[in-house]
C-alpha cells in the first residue's frame, strides 16, 4: 500500500492472515523452503509472524499488522495480496488486482507517476491563477527562523513567498499575534474576526475563525449561531458584534454614541485592540479575495508563533515595468456623478469639518507613548500623527507588527509613488474617509 502526506510518499506492508497454513491450503512450495505456518489465533502470534516475516526477508518499510479479527483485509478484500495507492485526500487512487495474477508491481509505479503528476499540478496556483509554491519551496525564500520551526504553511503564504518574501514573513507574524495574542478575550476575538469574514463573503476566513474558535473552547452548538442568533450573548459582545460588521461593511457609519458605548464596556486600550483586529481582518479579507485562496487541504492551519531574522531571505520576483505609452494613452473621461461631486474644495471642507471633531478616544501624548515603545525607537523624532500617538499608545505590539509590514512592502514592492498615491485616494474616497 501506497499513501501520500503532503510532499512525501509513504509505502506500507499491511501483514493479514495467512493465505495458505499448515493447517489449511497448504503449499508444497512453501514447504520445500522451511515456511510451516499455523493460522495465528491471537493477536500476539500474528504480530510474531509479522516479525519473523520482516527479518528473514529483510524488509525494509514500516509493516503494520491487521487486527485478528481481519478488519483490514476485508476492507480491502486484500487476500492472498493486493496492491493500493492512497492520495493525499484519503481515497483509492490505484487498485491493483487480486494476487498473484494481479500483483503488477509496474502497473502500480506507472498510476503513482501519474497521481504525482496530477497533484504537483493542481497544487501549482490559487483559484485565480496565482503561481503557488509548495511549503519546501516557500520557506526557502523566507528569511532565516529565529523562533519556531518549519510547519505547513497557509495556502497565501505559498502564493506570496516568492514575490514578497519579507513582507509574508512580516505577516506571518503579525497573523499569529492578531489570533493569539490580542488581547480581547479569544472567544471574543474568534467571533469578531468571523463576524467581519462574513460581511466580506470570505470563506477562508470564515473557517479560519472558527477553527479558531474551536481551539478557545467555543462549543459546537453555539458555531451554527453565528450571524443569526445573539440570544446567548452577552450585552457587551452584541455591541462588539454589530461594531465589527459596521466598521467592515460602512466604517464611516459608526457613530459617536457607538463608540462611547463600546468604551463603557470595553475601555480605551480593548476597543484600540478591536479596531487594529478590524483593521487587520478586512486588509486580509481583500487579500485573500484577490488570490482566490483556498483552505488548505489540512487546514485550516494554527497560527504560526514564528520569528524571522529581520534580514535575508530571497530577493523577491523580478518585475517587469509596462511599457512606455509616450505620451499616447487616450484619457477617458470620468463619468461618475458620484465622484465629480466632490472638488478640491469640497474635499477641503471635509477635512476642516474633520479637524473640528472631538476625538473619541484620548490620543496618548508622545512622552506616554515612547514609554511603550522599544528604546531604538522611543529615540525617534517626537510623533505627532494622531492616529498613530493613538495604536502604539493603546497597543505597541500590534501596530509595531503592522508597520513592519508595511515597511517590508515598501522596500520590496517598489511601486510608482505617483500610481501608489492614486490607489491610496480611490480607496480613501470609497470609504468616504477624508483624513
């Protein structure tokens, strides 16, 4: 029997009751060669001749031994001999006939070639057509552990580790410290990440929450509940529930007397914490859309508590910059009312109304901050953006983990800061956010 785990083959000898005993069809043959062998009774006998088996023949592959009451080779209708091949999925890729006429050892290298063939080449990209590494391949970009060991890595990481080698490293370990180390309550945690998966129709996130879930102890039937019976839940987790669908599905909706009440139960340094997993959630949520990710055939996975050496690895894909137009690109006009509507004026406008609002949240000063903060980096310029006085005030460890990653993309993407700046405001003016 042939089985296959992930990128590696296995082979075993399934040892199951003697086809022909001294005390039954008895072979002349076999007795010529010394090999008189009574049916075994008992469990203990039938492992002694699997022994005896392996040794005078000199096996070299793992031999299992079947139950006595021969559960396995009737499963398998596996007697005198018989040969199988198990994909990586669990299912008969490969049946062999019944030995010894059936016994074609060819014949079953030829099917597992073929399985081989058919497997590397289904696992080669993402639903939308993204090249994907396998996970030997994937870790040798990645730059060196410093913590943790090599494990099976989520299906996006093999789809990013060869174009931004640096920058997957830097999210997978912001990922782990988002599902394992925020400091909301995991249950908590687990169904406002589902909950934001949800309004995004993100099935892979979906799953991946649950699981999650699982794994804080949610018990199963409270699962089936989620996103349509809050009967059960506390006052506090149905107002982190619905600020975690609004702020996913219309952010800028969420108003003041939302959040006052969200910090009455929660306090400054949770509701920072609920904002950065939010913010998290939906930036990996597009992520996972635009690849098309799948959940991985043995997910979905754990986090990883891995650290990476913060140089090396490899250099990532080289790009190819389009072609130049010189001058050629015929303009199209823009024709949504929608958008003509606002003018540098009116965005002016938006931004002083903006200026004016009280915060909802009271923003740290820089000398409260740089306490939190690693001493490299307290030794930085006094920080004067709001927003950021805010995240490293309430929660260093998440923003920091956030920033790296941006930092890696920065240097690893190389974008046309002109073309980078133009997506910034396509984003920033569909979410109605005029910061």
């Amino acid at each position: 029997m042939h089985k296959r785990y992930g990128d590696q083959a296995e082979f075993l000898a399934i040892y199951v009751r003697e086809a022909h005993p001294a005390e039954g069809w008895k072979m002349t043959s076999n007795d010529r060669v010394g090999i008189i062998i009574n049916q075994p009774r008992k469990r203990d006998e039938r492992v002694a001749v699997a022994q005896r088996c392996c040794s005078s023949l000199e096996i070299t592959m793992p031999v299992l031994v079947d139950e006595i009451d021969d559960r396995v080779g009737h499963a398998y209708s596996g007697m005198p001999d018989r040969l199988y091949v198990i994909d990586r999925d669990g299912r008969v890729a490969y049946k062999g006939g019944r030995g010894p006429f059936g016994f074609k050892s060819r014949e079953l290298e030829q099917s597992l070639i073929m399985l081989l063939l058919d497997q590397d080449q289904a696992g080669f990209q993402t639903a939308h057509g993204f090249p994907l590494l396998n996970d030997a391949q994937a870790w040798s970009k990645l730059p060196a552990l410093e913590k943790g060991t090599r494990q099976p890595l989520p299906t996006w990481a093999r789809a990013l580790a060869a174009a931004l080698p640096r920058t997957t490293a830097a999210m997978l370990e912001l990922d782990f410290l988002q599902r394992a180390k925020n400091p909301l309550e995991p249950k908590l945690r687990g169904m406002m990440r589902w909950t934001a998966a949800h309004a995004n129709h993100c099935a892979y996130s979906e799953a991946q929450a649950i699981a999650d879930l699982r794994r804080a102890g949610m018990d199963e039937g409270s699962i089936p509940a989620l996103g349509k019976d809050d009967s059960k839940l506390s006052s506090a987790e149905r107002v982190a529930l619905i600020f975690a669908r609004k702020m996913t599905e219309a952010a800028d909706t969420v108003s003041d007397a939302e959040v006052s009440q969200l910090m009455g139960h929660y306090g400054d340094k949770n509701v920072a914490a609920m904002v950065l997993l939010l913010a998290y959630a939906n930036f990996q949520d597009r992520l996972l859309l635009t690849l098309g990710t799948q959940v991985e055939k043995s997910g979905p996975l754990p986090p990883l508590d891995v650290k990476f050496s913060k140089t090396g690895g490899a250099e990532p894909s080289p790009r190819t910059p389009p072609a130049s137009t010189n001058g050629q690109t015929k303009t199209a006009a823009l024709a949504d009312s929608d958008w003509l509507a606002l003018d540098f004026g009116g965005l002016q406008e938006k931004m002083d109304e903006q200026r004016l609002r009280e915060a909802r949240i009271l923003v740290p000063t820089w000398e409260e901050v740089k306490k939190q903060l690693p001493a490299d980096l307290a030794k930085r310029p006094p920080l004067r953006i709001r927003w950021s006085l805010v995240c490293m005030g309430y929660q260093p460890e998440l923003t920091l983990a956030w920033f790296a990653c941006t930092r890696a993309f920065a240097e690893e993407a190389k974008q046309d800061r002109v073309f980078e700046e133009s997506l910034f405001w396509v984003i920033t003016r569909a979410t109605h956010c005029f910061y």
